[in-house]
C-alpha cells in the first residue's frame, strides 16, 4: 500500500508539473496550477485556448488523470475505514488504475503532446 502511495504522490507532482510547464509554454503568469480545468480557467480568462489543455480537462472528467487525481485525494485525506452499519452504499465506484497504467498514461500523452508541441 505505501509503495502505490508514494507511486500515486510523485505521479501527481509530475502531472502538476506538467500544467506549470503548459502554463509556461503558453506564456500565463506563473502559478501552481492543481488542475486542467484551472488552467483552462486561466486560457479562458484571456480568451484563448489550447487542445493539450482540452485534451487534460476530459481526462480530468473521466480517464486516467481522473483516477490519478482521486487517488491523489484519498491519499491526502484518507476516509475513516471503520463501516458504519446504517448506511447502504448504491454507487458503484469506478475502478482505479494501476500506478504502473498511470505512468503508461502520462508518458503517452507527454511523449504525443510534446511531438505536436515540436511542430509548432
């Protein structure tokens, strides 16, 4: 379990990270962004736009970054684990992936957007 915790913590920083470099790249004043949703906040604030950014905004909604962020959040706010008898839970939770599918993810799409990056 701490091995997935440290995998899911540093996964979390390089994709914040990643954001920062987006950000940079697209010329918005520096900030630590937490989310793609954020920095298209920001993009839109200065009425422009970016598919790199669109694209992290639908993961964010549902895929791999989903994932990471919602491990991320367990991770730093763990949930009392003590049933509580009364409360009969409906929702089925999405499965989680693997930090080992996480990083897969994320080189993907570093290693795609940074190619699309080079031909600008």
């Amino acid at each position: 379990m701490a091995q997935q915790e440290t995998a899911v913590f540093f996964l979390y920083r390089a994709y914040t990270t990643y954001l920062r470099e987006l950000a940079e790249q697209l010329k918005l004043p520096d900030q630590a962004f937490q989310s793609a949703a954020a920095l298209a906040a920001q993009l839109d604030a200065v009425h422009r736009m970016a598919e790199s950014v669109n694209e992290l905004v639908a993961s964010e909604q549902s895929g791999w970054v989903a994932s990471l962020q919602r491990q991320w959040q367990a991770c730093m706010h763990p949930q009392n684990s003590e049933p509580k008898a009364d409360v009969i839970l409906t929702a089925v939770a999405e499965p989680e992936w693997a930090p080992a599918e996480l990083l897969a993810a994320f080189e993907s799409l570093l290693e795609r957007q940074r190619m699309t990056g080079e031909e600008w």
